[in-house]
C-alpha cells in the first residue's frame, strides 16, 4: 500500500494538482490537512471519478482534514478521545480524522499552529498534542499489533536541521523545547517517526513559506512527518518527499510525504 500526506492548502484551489498527483504517485491513501472547505462542499465527486471515497472533517474556510482511499474507509472518526477545544465559546476544530483504510488505522492531523509562544494558542497547541499522545498510547496498550498511522502537518520541527535558520526562530513557535517535548512524547509511547528513519537527511523539508522566494533559496521546514505504530513502522519500505510538488502553477506551500507499506 502506498499511503501519502499533504497539507493541500486549499483542495478546493488545488483539487487538479491533488488528482493528478494521485495518479502520477499511484497513491492508495491520501491524508490531507488544511482543507479549507465545509463538508458539502468538498469536491469529492471528483476524487470518486478516480475511484476514491473521501471523509472529510470541514467546518469552515479554516483548518479542515481528510482521508481519501481507494482500498477501502471504515469506523471513521472525526477527533480522537480526549482533542482539546477552542474559541469563545469552546468549539472542536476540524482538525483529526481517523479511518481504517486497507489495514491500517490512519489519522490525518493537522496540530495547530500556536501562533506565538505567549499566545493562548499556544498552550492549546500543547494541551493538543498531550491528548493526542495520550490516545495514542491507548490505542497500543489496547492492541500492542494495531497498525496505526500518525500522519500530517505537526506544525514542528523536531530538530535545529529542519529548519534553514535556527537563529531566524529565536523566540518563535514550532522549535520550542516544550513543543519539541511534545512531540517527542509520541515516540514515547511507542510509535516511529518513519519519514526520519527512511530519509535522515538534514536540512531536508517539506515546507517553504510563499514569501521572501523562500523556496527557490531552499528557506525552509521540516514540519510534515509521519509516526507508525511498531507492527506498521516494520512494514514501511520507504518514504519518499515529493519536493517538486512545490513547483509549477498554483503549489501549495507543503509538498507530500509518501510511504511505501509491504
């Protein structure tokens, strides 16, 4: 199975470049993160013509996730137990969506952004993170051989590498101990960070800001990952980042990360 991730930016303003890729990289499962788009209104029609089915968690023109698979969708949730709220007054945003597709647990997850460190948003962007660790460790303490995947924008970069310049984030969010705590949280509890693993090179990325020619300069992040539980990290083969879906007409600003499972 081939199972990939993206941050779309938009599959409404990006919908053609979505199929296209699919068909290009022979993908099975797509995740997609940043949707933007309500859930009547996600062309869905379109991605069936290619033979997927879609879920979507979409409330409004922000955040926004969704799996797409042609190997099958089943027990589908939308947040996993215990996902924090947010706003005045507490809402759930769509952020999480959770899947069995072939096989494998999948959950497209797009962590928030925390905006600045002394920012609310960023404390939810931790308590976020913590609810997710917990969920995920019961998901293993309830069945050690579950085949589980993690994958999307974690809006971190867990190492000074996968980032251009460490001293441009002095004092910005995404490369914070606490953060990187967080995220290390995951490993913690039993799961493997796969895209490392198969591609350890540094200052390797998957996203580049629109502005300042941040990607022809390669100014850019290593903020979309994936993490497998240990039955499914043993099936990965290889882990690929498309970099140049981050060329040509209309790109999103993230570029997809494809797993190869046997």
């Amino acid at each position: 199975m081939r199972l990939a991730t993206w941050n779309i930016n938009s599959i409404r303003a990006r919908t053609d470049r979505a199929l296209a890729f699919l068909e290009r990289a022979d993908v099975d499962v797509l995740a997609l993160q940043e949707t933007k788009v309500k859930d009547e209104a996600f062309p869905r029609e379109r991605f069936a013509e290619l033979g997927y089915e879609v879920v979507t968690s979409g409330f409004s023109q922000w955040n926004g996730v969704a799996i797409a698979s042609r190997v099958g969708i089943e027990d589908v949730e939308v947040g996993f137990p215990g996902m924090p709220t947010w706003g005045d007054p507490a809402a759930a945003e769509a952020r999480a969506i959770g899947a069995t597709c072939g096989g494998v647990r999948v959950w497209s997850l797009y962590v928030p952004n925390g905006r600045e460190i002394d920012d609310p948003h960023f404390a939810y962007k931790l308590q976020w993170l913590a609810a997710l660790r917990e969920a995920a460790a019961g998901w293993l303490e309830a069945d050690p051989q579950a085949q589980v995947a993690l994958v999307g924008d974690w809006n971190i970069a867990p190492l000074d590498t996968d980032v251009w310049d460490m001293g441009f984030f002095a004092g910005r969010t995404h490369v914070t101990p606490a953060e990187r705590e967080a995220f290390a949280a995951i490993a913690e509890a039993g799961y493997t960070e796969v895209s490392r693993v198969h591609v350890p090179a540094e200052h390797t990325y998957t996203y580049w800001d629109y502005q300042q020619l941040r990607f022809p300069k390669n100014m850019g992040m290593r903020i979309d990952l994936t993490y497998a539980s240990p039955a499914l990290a043993a099936r990965v083969t290889g882990v690929t980042i498309e970099r140049n879906e981050r060329k040509g007409k209309q790109p999103s600003d993230h570029v997809p990360v494809v797993l190869d499972i046997a």
